[in-house]
C-alpha cells in the first residue's frame, strides 16, 4: 500500500503529462477523452491510447484525508488498506490474489484530497477487474478480524516511513504548524493515538458516507473507447444504488501574521537541510490567477540544475551540494511556494539560510526576465513529448484533477495557459506569495552531542 500527499505531481511530472498538446493542432487536446455519467451519478472518463492491448482501470472517491472528522486523522488511508479485505463475494486478500492471476498488477493510494484504486490489466481482463471493484465498492465486510490486523499493519507503515525517518518527521511537523486550521495539518497517514481510537462504528459511517457511485470517478485509459466500454460500465457500475450526496466541507485558512520556524534534530541526520514554504494559492483557493504563473516560475528558479537558484548557490557561491524550488496547484485547499538547499561539508546551516534569503529577496525585488521564462515553458513542454506512450499517465492526471474539484479543461488547456505566461505576471504572483509572514521555515539537523 501506499500513499502520498497531493504534492505528488510535481510540475515536471505534470509537464511530462501534458507537452504533447504543444505538438498538436490547436483544436487538440491532451489527453482528448470521452466522458459520460452513469444513472447513478458515476462519471466515467475513457482515454484511448491502442499503442497496446492494455488498460488503465482508476476508481477515484472523492474523500482524502482532509475531509475526516476532527479527531478521526488516518482513517481515508486506514480504508486504502481495508478495500483489500473481505467483501459479500471473497476472501481477505482474494481481490489481489485474482488480478494477479489473470495477468494484471493493482495498488492504491491516499492523498489529501482524493483516494484511488488501479489496475493494469489486458483488455480482455477488463470486465474481470471491474466487477472486483464493484463489489467492494459496496459490499466491504468491516469485522473485528478484519478491522485490528489491518491497524497494526498501518501502525507499522507509520513507524516506517514517518517516524523512522527525521526528514518525513520534520515534514510533518511543518505541515502541522503551516496549517493553522486548514485540514492539510493532520498528516494523510495520521497520527498514531488517532489510528489506535478508530472504531468500527467510525469505519462503518465513513465508508457508508463516502463509498457511493454518485462520488467516485471511473477512469479507463488504454486500448479501449467510450463506445466499447459504456455497455460494460453500466452493466457492472450502473447498477449499483446511488446514496445521498455528501458535501465536502473543508474549514478556512485564517491570514497569517508571524513567521514560523520548526526545527528538528536527530542523530541520524547526515545531511543537513534548509525547507522554506510560503502559503499560495491552488486552482481551488485564493488568487487562480498567480497559478500558472507560479508554476513556471518553479521553473525558472529552481528547477534543475540550470536554474538560478542552483547556479547561484551551488555553483557560484558553493554554498551547498542541492538547491531548488517546487509548487504545485493542483490542492483543493491552500498551497505553497517551496524552497529547499543542502550546505557543503564546512558550510554551516545559518551561512546558506542568508545566502537563501538574499535569492528571494532578489527575486521578489528585480523579478524573473522574459527570455529565461521564454525558455522555462519550452523546457515544461520539451519534457513532455512522450506523454500519450504511458497508458498511467493520462488517467492519473485526469483522475487527480477530477477527483480534486478541477474540470477536463484544466487539464486540456494546460499547455495553453502555460503558453501565455508572461514576466509581469511571475513577478507580481511572487511579491503577492513571497512574503515573510506568511512562510514557515524548516531545518534538519545532526542532534548535538552532550558537551559539544
């Protein structure tokens, strides 16, 4: 199992999705899918891709970890885990055990925002997958002998990958004290006394609540069409009964008014590291108009090794062995802006935050010029011209962006908006989100020996 925060598609991954829109005429799209909605409320989207006789197969529910109840933190990923249990029809583990038998490989994940469930099969295997996930859409058997396991098993994945792990700790940390009342601080795995509390009761409400047709997304990519595929989803999907549609009630971000600084020390650290965030807007919150504009300016500034941030502080100044910049706007709720460095041997933590705060004042008070951003949305592009070959590709980045609130067009004009931003609108989205109350500072560090 697995799971990952809605960061997860970085702006290189979401370029390397969409660049061959750049290639095509301009009625083209992306991804150029069909889509139409099930009696019951159930939007299924089809991407063609006939490069192989394979598919896809994406069941997306709107529900992530920041749609919980207060107090219940981990309980969207505790079900990226239980889906896998007994239903009416099979055993505990059989879902699994079944597509791998007729050929294919499925998983999971859990983000913020969205929960998903996929399958890469043959095409001939196709209807076989989809009536595996219509039975426990529905038809999950929640039981003490499947819920505790399943908990320890989860407890475990925490210790693992959070806990044991000083740079997913401060990670966490950062989260928690980024967000003052936005879901976005509880982490997507949750924490570790709130697991424990979880009851059946809980499991049972949230997956009645949220488990339902009329909130999920079917997103088949592969050798398949609309045409092939509509008698299926409505013989396998359409049947099953609609429950009553759940508002997603996210809480408000306050303004912030203080700088934040969060540091953890740790005696397994070997390298350390500098993290800045500034809060910033998504597609979903706040100023829309600074996103695309934000986006390229990752480019521009931190993204790679010919990026200003990098030539300035690891080749120039040699101050540090990494340095970059991310953003993503895909979030339904409040993004950030982010910065992070690594110093050289000999070249102390506090040296490279001054030398990363001069970047950024630089930044915000002379801007970006056109020809560097000219060549960042070339490079954005560039990288995506194998885009269609991957049969993944195209439903993970539809399904995300549904799943989160956005619509086809967000993601079938992307090279288009991208096409047009300009200098002036890099430079105003960063004096807008490049503010110091609004950022919060993270530092990884070796834990000092006593005496030292």
């Amino acid at each position: 199992m697995i799971f990952f925060r809605t960061v997860l598609f970085s702006i290189v991954t979401l370029a390397a999705a969409l660049f061959l829109a750049a290639v095509q005429p301009a009625e083209a799209g992306v991804f150029n899918p069909e889509t139409f909605t099930l009696k019951n409320g159930m939007q299924v989207v089809v991407i063609s891709n006939h490069r192989a006789p394979i598919v896809r197969h994406m069941v997306w529910y709107k529900v992530g970890a920041a749609d919980e109840p207060r107090g219940k933190s981990g309980i969207a990923h505790f079900f990226e885990h239980l889906m896998f249990k007994k239903t009416k029809n099979l055993k505990s583990g059989e879902f699994s055990k079944i597509v791998a038998q007729n050929g294919g490989r499925d998983n999971a994940f859990t983000s913020h925002d969205y929960t998903g469930y996929h399958q890469s099969i043959s095409v001939d295997r196709l209807a076989t997958v989809m009536k595996l996930e219509a039975d426990r859409m529905r038809g999950l058997i929640l039981e003490d002998d499947q819920i505790e396991p399943e908990r320890q098993v989860v407890l475990e994945e925490r210790r693992s990958r959070t806990d044991n792990s000083p740079g997913a700790k401060l990670g966490e940390q950062m989260n928690a004290a980024m967000y003052m009342n936005y879901p976005y601080h509880d982490p997507v795995i949750g924490w570790e006394h709130e697991i424990r509390g979880l009851t059946k009761a809980d499991l049972k409400k949230f997956y009645d609540q949220w488990y339902r047709p009329n909130n999920a997304i079917l997103v088949v990519a592969g050798d398949i069409t609309a045409k092939q595929l509509r008698p299926l989803a409505e013989k396998i999907y359409g049947v099953i009964p609609a429950g009553e549609m759940v508002k997603r009630v996210r809480t408000e971000e306050p303004p912030h008014n203080a700088a934040i600084r969060v540091t953890l020390r740790d005696r397994r650290v070997r390298q350390p590291s500098i993290r800045r965030r500034y809060l910033a807007p998504s597609l979903q919150f706040g100023a829309r108009k600074h996103v695309y504009p934000l986006e390229v300016l990752a480019q521009v500034f931190g993204g790679g090794s010919t990026s200003t941030l990098y030539r300035s502080l690891v080749v120039k100044q040699k101050l540090a062995v990494s340095a970059g910049a991310f953003y993503d706007g895909d979030n339904m709720g409040p993004s950030n802006f982010g910065f992070f460095a690594s110093p050289r041997p000999g070249v102390s933590i506090e040296d490279l935050e001054a030398a990363l705060d001069k970047e950024i004042e630089l930044l915000v008070e002379t801007g970006v010029k056109q020809p560097n951003v000219t060549r960042a949305i070339n490079t954005m592009l560039a990288e995506a011209i194998y885009a269609r070959d991957s049969v993944g590709g195209g439903a993970r980045v539809i399904g995300s962006a549904l799943a989160a609130g956005q619509t086809i067009a967000d993601v079938e004009e992307w090279p288009e908006r991208i096409g047009k931003v300009t200098a002036e609108q890099i430079n105003q989205a960063a004096k807008a989100v490049l503010i110091e109350k609004n950022s919060i500072t993270g530092l990884l560090l070796p834990k000092k020996e006593k005496g030292s």
